[in-house]
C-alpha cells in the first residue's frame, strides 16, 4: 500500500520518488510506503495553499460550517473502517481507537463547525474622541499544522478543524510514523467536497518535511504538537521569521492521591490515566504521589489491579495493552528500565518485554511500576512516554506540592480529594495547563488546552484556537 501526498484534491507521488517504509507496530513488519517529502513538495503544497485562500476565506461562516459538519459525519460513518486503520498504524488497542480516537476526531470538526459560527470579537468605544474602535478577526493565510503518532487522527483534526473553519488554508504534516489515518482524510476531504488547496497534506520525516514547513517563509503561523526538544528547536527556527507559534509539547504529569479521595474510583482511573494507549498520551499521570498514610494500601491495591491487564494483539477486542508504536519506541522505554537501579529506584511490577505468539516481532512491552523515592531522579524528571510509572509516598499538601511542580514540565496534573479548601489551594498552586480533579481526561472542547512551562506556549481549543488561527486587526473609526 502506497500513500501519497494529498496537494490540490489529488494523491501524487513525492517529485524525488523517494519513499519511507511504514510499520505495522503489532507485528513489527513494513506494511506500506510514504512519501519522502522534500522542501520543493512542501513548496507544491503551499502554493496549492496559497491559490486556494482568497476564495476560501470569503466562503460565508455557513459554508465553512457546512462542510466541516460533512467532515464530522463522514468520519462516524467510517467509524470502524478508521479505527482498524489507526489501530494497525499505531499499535493502539481496537477499543481505544473505536471509543476515543476516531470519535473525538469527528467530535473536533462537529465543535469547530459550531464554534465558528459563535465567534465573535470586541468593540471598544472611545467615548468622549467620538470614535469607535472594533477588532476585525482575519484568517492569516496559509498556516502549518505537525502533528505527533500517539493519537495521530484526534491530533491531527485537532488543528485542522480550527485552520480551515477560521478560513485558513493547509500545509499539513501527520507523524512518518503514523501517516495512515491522515491519509484517510484526504480522502474524506474529497468525498465532501472540500474546495481543492484548502487541505494539503504531505508527508515524510520531521527534519525535512516537517523543517521545510517551518521554514517556508510565507507560512505564518505553525501549530505543533510534539517532542518538547523539537518544540523548542522548531521556535529556534521559527523566530527570527515572527511567526505565530502553538507549541503543545511534552508532560510529566504528577497524580496526586490524598487519603480522604473516593478510593475506588481513584484506583480505577488511575490504572487508566497510567496506561492507557500503553502510557503514550502526553496527559498520562507518569509520576503516581500517594498520602503516606494510604500508600501501602495502593501499592498492593494497583499492582493487583496492573496485573489484571491484558497485553495483547491491537485487533482483539479484549486487549488492555496493545503494541507501543515503533521499535525506536520500544528502545527508548526499555533503556530506562535499565537505569531503575542505579536511579535508586524498585520495580514493582511488570519491566519486561512481551512476546506474543504469532506475532514475536510485534513491540510489546508489559505495564510497569517503579517506586522511587528521589524526585530528581531521571526516572521522575524525563518522559518515558511508555506504559512506565512511578510511585512514591508524601507526608503533607506542602510535600505534595513541592514534588508535583519540581520538574521543567507543566502539563496537566490530577489530584484526587474530596477536601475544598486542600483542592483550591493545590488546584491553584500547580504549574500545570490544566488540572483534574477526582477525574481524568474528562476533555470539554471549549476549555483552553495546553501546558505551561516546558509542556508549551499558547492554548489550543475552543475560541483559543480560533483567536491563534485569526489576525486580530483593531480599526478606529472617527465620526463626527
Ligand atoms: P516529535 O517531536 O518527534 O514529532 C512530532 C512531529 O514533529 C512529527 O510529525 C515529526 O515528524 C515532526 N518533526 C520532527 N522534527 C521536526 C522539525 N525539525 N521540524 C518540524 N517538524 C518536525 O514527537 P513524537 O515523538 O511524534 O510525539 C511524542 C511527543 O509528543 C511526546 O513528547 C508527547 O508528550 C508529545 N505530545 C504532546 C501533546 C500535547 O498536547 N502537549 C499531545 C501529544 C503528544
């Protein structure tokens, strides 16, 4: 199976013919082919872009919403066919991508769909100069969207349903390692009828696809979700050229257990919020701190529940843990589990890699827990992004605190209580973008989402995303 670059409503090959191999992570075998994109693709893509935004910004708000309706439709009705793609691309479980992927998919383009029709701007009347002053919000032109593998059509739509309901045109770039689904897309794209160069999608790696991107000097605007090292590279470039930047990087996040929470709730969603799609959601609680007084008790508790779950092939049904996407991947969560020891750390549960018969070649790799007892070890202070956590135990809400917030990321963090005042207070004392509170990704499209320190600049969601994908202009109108 080839996948093309989608420039212009058609499927072409890369100008090089040069291609990448793509992986089924289930089965550790190559299963299709995508295009190597060069700067002159990217180059293709953008004028395709660019040709296509006079007409489709003054497409009316209905138009635009009509069509990402369609969009939204078409992707339900494809719900299975989608998810057994995404699935076979990415190693996520079936379920997860039948209950979450492919639904929020469809959900970001229902939402932006609407959204655009509610948003509006200010005015500001300067009274006693007799002059009004309104802001006129206006689409920036050709923007770029780089999107990472572990959620790979959810995140992608993500910023694509914002672009173009904002009246923007596309260069676009899924992850190399998880092209599929966008691929797919294209296809929807079509279907719907969606005006050619309002979408374009190449593909191929980050540091000649995606860089070429970054570097086009006439897109404007870049909304990126990825590594924390290529968010910071991607600024680096993307600086001196002033664009306007959406970075949503990296996570650490901390779950905070107190004593006085639901436990059994907690219990469940924190085997949840732990290893879900095998750990690699940049919301996933890594760094698990537990009231002292409850800790042996949890410790037992989730161990027993850990080893509940299956590690399995993707496309059986009943599979908790499927594959972790690339043997890269693998590597990567594997080499700190060699560290565990000289980290001071203990594994408790799980650390090795998982044959599966009939498929050995398959990237699997057990649910594991490690109790640490030093915040600042690597183990705590660097994404494993795998399905790899911590536990360690805290005496106080100061202790507790002090150890959410001593890593350089700020992501989202989940505190479990049922105290007011203890949930106010840590609530707004976390360094994070966002904070559950006896619930974990528990996600209203309207709410600003993003991290703070290293996790990220800006907010994506809602009227945030369509403010990042908008020009604000103010005009000031003399009247006598
Ligand atoms: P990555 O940074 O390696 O790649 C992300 C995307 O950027 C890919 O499409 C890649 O090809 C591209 N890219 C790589 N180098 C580039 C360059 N020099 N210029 C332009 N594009 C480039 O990240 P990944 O491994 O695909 O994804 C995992 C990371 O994403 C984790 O750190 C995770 O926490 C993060 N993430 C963050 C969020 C969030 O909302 N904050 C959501 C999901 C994932």
């Amino acid at each position: 199976m080839k996948i093309k670059n989608y420039i212009n409503r058609e499927f072409v090959n890369p100008i090089s013919n040069s291609w990448l191999d793509n992986y089924n992570p289930a089965i550790g075998e190559v299963y299709g082919q995508i295009p190597n994109s060069s700067k002159e693709d990217v180059e293709k893509a953008y004028q395709a872009a660019a040709k296509a935004f006079p007409k489709w910004s003054n497409f009316t708000l209905e138009e635009r919403s009509k069509i990402l309706s369609k969009i939204a439709d078409l992707i339900l009705e494809k719900l299975d066919f989608l998810a057994e793609a995404e699935s076979k691309d990415n190693g996520k479980s079936i379920s997860l991508a039948k209950q979450v992927d492919i639904p929020r998919a469809a959900s970001n383009f229902r939402f932006f769909a609407n959204a655009i029709t509610q948003f509006s701007s200010e005015s500001h009347e300067s009274v006693g100069l007799n002059a009004i002053n309104f802001t006129l919000r206006q689409p920036i032109g050709v923007v770029g969207c780089i999107s990472p593998w572990n959620l790979p059509l959810y995140l992608f739509t993500w910023k694509i349903a914002p672009a173009i309901a904002a009246g923007n045109c596309i260069v676009a770039k899924p992850s190399e390692v998880t092209p599929m689904t966008a691929h797919l897309l294209g296809k929807i794209c079509n279907e719907v009828g969606l005006p050619k160069g309002v979408l374009n999608i190449v593909h191929g790696l980050g540091t000649t696809t995606g860089q070429a991107i970054v570097e086009h000097p006439k897109i404007k605007a870049i909304s990126f979700t990825g590594g924390t090292k290529t968010g910071a590279h991607i600024a680096r470039v993307a600086a001196p050229m002033f664009k306007k930047l959406s970075l949503e990087l990296g996570g650490k996040n901390p779950n905070i257990i107190f004593a006085d929470c639901d436990y059994e709730k907690m219990l469940a969603t924190t085997v949840r919020s732990s290893f879900a799609n095998q750990g690699q959601i940049c919301l996933c609680g890594s760094r698990i701190l537990v009231e002292e007084s409850i800790y042996e008790k949890f410790k037992k508790d989730f161990i027993q529940k850990v080893a509940d779950l299956k590690v399995g092939n993707p496309s059986d049904s009943s599979t908790d843990i499927g594959a972790l996407v690339s043997k890269q991947h693998l590597e990567k969560v594997k080499s700190y589990i060699d560290i565990v020891e000289q980290e001071g750390g203990k594994i408790l549960s799980g650390g090795l890699e998982v044959t599966l018969p009939n498929y050995e070649n398959g990237y699997y790799f057990q649910p594991t827990v490690i109790e640490i007892t030093d915040n600042k070890c690597r183990l705590n202070q660097e994404e494993i992004f795998g399905p790899v956590v911590t536990i360690m135990s805290f005496k106080t809400d100061k202790d507790a605190l002090t150890l959410a917030n001593d890593v350089k990321y700020g992501l989202s963090g989940t505190l479990w209580t049922n105290n007011l005042n203890r949930t106010m207070q840590i609530a707004k004392q976390l360094q994070t973008g966002i904070v559950w509170v006896n619930t974990w990704m528990l996600r209203d499209l309207r709410t600003p989402f993003g991290g703070a320190k290293e996790s990220g600049v800006g907010r994506e969601g809602g009227f945030e995303a369509l403010r990042f994908f908008t020009e604000p202009k103010n005009i000031c109108i003399k009247y006598e």
